[in-house]
C-alpha cells in the first residue's frame, strides 16, 4: 500500500477514536453532572426536611411550655421520616433556651429559640419569694413590688412594700409594715394597708377594706431543688478541680470553668472574670470594688451558675450579669444556712439571688432580676429592686410579664 494511503488510513483511525474518545467523555461528564445534581438535589430536599422537623420540636416545645402541658427531656417529635431531639433548659432568670435537632438521612439542622419573660405586655405580677425565714425589713427600707413570704414579714419605722404582700401559714403575721396594695395574711399588727387587708384577725392595722382570710395561704417551696444543685455542681466537677483560694484583682482578668474551687473565690479592684461554666466554690466568694463577673459568649442565651457552699458578698459598684445576648442571666447560689449566706450592698447590680437554707441580707440600694431565698433581711435605708421572681394571681401591680419568644434562628 501507498505511504499516502496508510497514512490516511491511521488518520481516519485516529480521528474516529478521538471522536469516540471525546463522546464517552462528554456523556461521562454529562452524567457526572447530572447524578451530582441529583445527589445535591437529594441532600437538599433531606436537609430542608431536617430543617421542618427542628423547627416542628421547637414549636412543640413551646406549645407545652405556655399550655402547661408536661415534658422530659428530650423530647422526640416525628416529622414525616425526619426526627426532631428537643431539649429545654432550665428556667434562669425567667428565661428557657429550645434546641432542637432534626435529623434525616444524617442530615441535620439545629433551632434554637429564646421563650423569655418580656414585660411589654404584662399578662401576670411577680413578687420576690421568701421561705420560712421571712423577711425583716429595717428602719426606712423598701421593697420595689410584691412579696410572697412563707414567714412573718416583719417591718420597722417607715418600711414600704410598694406591691402586695402574701404571707402563707397560719401562724405568721405582718407587723409594722406600710403595704401600698393588697395583703393577705393570718394576722395583721399595726400595719398599714392601702388596698384590700384579708385576714382572719387585726389589730392596729389601717386598711382601705377588711374581708376575711377564710383559708390560711398555702406554701410555696422555693423552686430550685438539691437535685439541681447537685447536678450543677457535678458539670462543675467535671472540669477539674482548683486546690486552694482563686483571686483576681486589679488590672488582672481571666476565663474561668466548668471548676469545682477547693477554697474561696475573690475578684476585687476592677477585676473581670469570664464564665466559660460552672463554678463550684467550697468556700466564700466575694466581688467588689467595680470588679466585674460575667458569662462567656459561648453561653448565647443560656444563663449560668455560681454555687458556694460558703457565705456570698457581692458589694461596692460590682457588676455580675449575663452574656449580654437576651435570656442569658448569672445566678449567684449559697447553700449556706447562714442568716447571711448572700450579702449584697453598695449599689451592686447582680441577675439573680438564691439561698436554699439561709439568708438574703441588703444594704443600700441593689439592682437584681430576681430574689429568692429562706429570709430576706433589708437594712436601714435600703431598696431593693426587682424584675422578676413567683408568679402569683393575687398580685394586682409591680413588676409584670408576659411570655414571649425573644428569638428564633437556625445555629446549624
């Protein structure tokens, strides 16, 4: 055969294989492309239905929160083939954070959302709860609201309650006590009551109407149990353990937790200490001195705990708060059964008060959300204000609420 003709020949074979070689690959591609398309449309379409069964487990646990409606966490919602974990956190501060998982297919979405108190609209009144120890109110002092007592509440010369007064038993009595509103108590001793007085006796009490107590008011057990505690202090536990006394001061300034603190806690002198988790600390804790105690911003909007077995003081313009996003609140928690296991004076501002055994002791004036203890004492001159604390229908003023979610956004 001819040079010319072979080489047309491989020519022709050549350009056919490239041909053929060019048309496998497009169609290859064609194809790749078309089941990459089909898997991204797939991996969206069980996405989204991820995404529908969190935010379906959010919206049930919220029905249930504001129905009333019992729950456990967590909570498994089904949403076509998708499943949904939800968990609800512990109410702080009068805050609960819902997170909630949805899964398909190991694809997964997360909701979170805030169901907090906002007082815009109040639909209900709160009153700071006080336990069996009552509340001593010295000369001058004030109380900004209501107050529910499981004690005598037990006033001075020129002592104010700006709300209603409750107090539960029927042994106990309010004694020397300017009431602006409402009181309802077993006795009633030398008091003055700008609204309705019920009791089921009186003696030099002042009053705009008498109606008769009839039952005695029930207790109300202060609403964090030792179990909580103890759970919390577990979480602290877990992060490890510092041997001795824990101080910050002046310019100094530091992350701090989960840790459980073998000894005492001090931060003094414009000191900062950031909360990364829970605190234990076995001994006392004081903050003072415009020092400043505050979460972390990995809480969000959760809030956090300090607990001290020993005696609290929080004083001198010391700020303790939250993580500045909404519904995230620093408890300060004493199981001290000290009359004062918490001791706050000297324009302090501070979330959240709670002893489980001892007392709450106020001097001048204190900026809290809530105050819940065994007794509360309030020195000569001194006011305290709060936000928010026991919901109860008899209190008809002061600081009110309603629920409301805050926020509501995808953080996966």
């Amino acid at each position: 055969m001819p040079s010319r003709n072979r080489q047309q020949g491989f020519s022709a074979i050549y350009v056919s294989v490239l041909v053929v070689f060019l048309t496998l690959s497009i169609g290859a591609n064609i194809f790749l492309l078309a089941s990459t398309s089909q898997k991204t449309v797939v991996n969206e379409r069980l996405s989204l239905q991820s995404l529908y069964a969190a935010e379906s487990g959010v919206e049930d646990a919220l029905l249930r929160l504001k129905k009333g409606i019992s729950w456990t966490n967590p909570l498994s919602v089904l949403v076509g083939n998708a499943q949904a974990q939800t968990t609800i956190s512990n109410l702080v501060g009068g805050a609960r954070t819902v997170l909630a998982t949805g899964n398909l297919a190991s694809r997964t979405r997360r909701v979170q959302a805030v169901y907090a108190i906002d007082s815009s609209v109040p639909s209900f009144f709160y009153g700071a709860q006080v336990g069996t120890g009552g509340v001593v109110m010295d000369n001058l002092s004030k109380i900004t609201g209501n107050v529910f007592s499981n004690g005598n509440i037990q006033g001075s010369s020129g002592t104010t309650i700006t709300g209603t007064a409750i107090v539960a038993g029927q042994a106990n009595t309010i004694t020397n006590a300017s009431i602006t509103q409402d009181a309802y108590v077993q006795s009633c001793v030398n008091s003055s009551v700008g609204g309705i007085l019920h009791a089921a006796a009186q003696s030099g009490c002042t009053f705009a109407s008498l109606t008769a107590l009839g039952i005695p008011v029930s207790s109300a057990p202060l609403p964090i149990s030792q179990a909580e505690i103890d759970e919390w202090k577990q979480d602290a536990l877990a992060g490890g353990v510092i041997s001795g006394n824990y101080e910050l001061s002046g310019t100094e300034s530091a992350t701090l937790g989960p840790k459980k603190i073998q000894g005492s806690l001090t931060v003094q002198n414009f000191a900062q200490l950031t909360l990364a988790g829970t605190l234990w600390v076995t001994g006392s804790i004081e903050v003072k001195n415009s020092a400043q105690v505050r979460l972390g911003t990995s809480y969000g909007t959760l809030s956090g705990v300090i607990v001290s077995d020993g005696n609290i003081t929080l004083q001198n313009n010391s700020i303790s708060s939250g993580s500045g996003q909404q519904g995230s609140y620093l408890m300060y928690l004493s199981t001290s059964p000290s009359e004062e296991a918490i001791r706050v004076k000297n324009n302090t501002i501070a979330d959240i008060l709670y002893t489980s055994q001892g007392g709450i002791d106020i001097e001048n004036n204190i900026q809290t959300r809530e105050v819940t203890g065994h007794s509360l004492h309030i020195q000569n001159n001194s006011t305290i204000t709060y936000e928010t604390g026991l919901q109860n229908a008899a209190f008809v003023s002061g600081p009110g609420a309603g629920w409301n979610v805050k926020s509501w956004k995808e953080v996966e």
